[in-house]
C-alpha cells in the first residue's frame, strides 16, 4: 500500500499565498529559517528584493494570513 506524501509547513504556507505572491526560505544554520517573500515571481531567496522577510515559521504564517486581506 503507498502512502500519501505529507504537506510540509512551507508546502501548506506557499497554498496558502494568495495569487501573485511567491515564497523562498533560507537557512544559515543558526537554528532560524529565513522566509522572504515576493509579489514580483522571484523564486530565488537571493534573486531580488523581496516584500518582506520573516525570521521562523510564525511570523511567516502571520505575514502570510496578511496578504489575503490586501
């Protein structure tokens, strides 16, 4: 029997985004992704000037739940 693939967070936070709005993480290696986000199509974290970088999962769901109501 195959099993389902899991939604990761981002899987379920870039579902989330409304349309228009992309989402790229980084992590340094410090114990806290970077999640930066873009209304341009930019994919890449390092790809272009975002509008807004949220530092862990939380504040990145928060901001995400903001868009929808712009």
């Amino acid at each position: 029997m195959a099993r389902a693939k899991r939604k990761t967070q981002l899987d379920e936070l870039r579902e989330a985004l409304p349309r228009g709005y992309s989402i790229s993480t980084w992590s340094p290696g410090d114990g806290v992704t970077r999640y930066r986000f873009f209304d341009d199509g930019t994919r890449s974290y390092f790809g272009g000037n975002g509008i807004y970088t949220a530092l862990g999962f939380k504040q990145a769901a928060i901001f995400a739940l903001g868009l929808g109501n712009r």
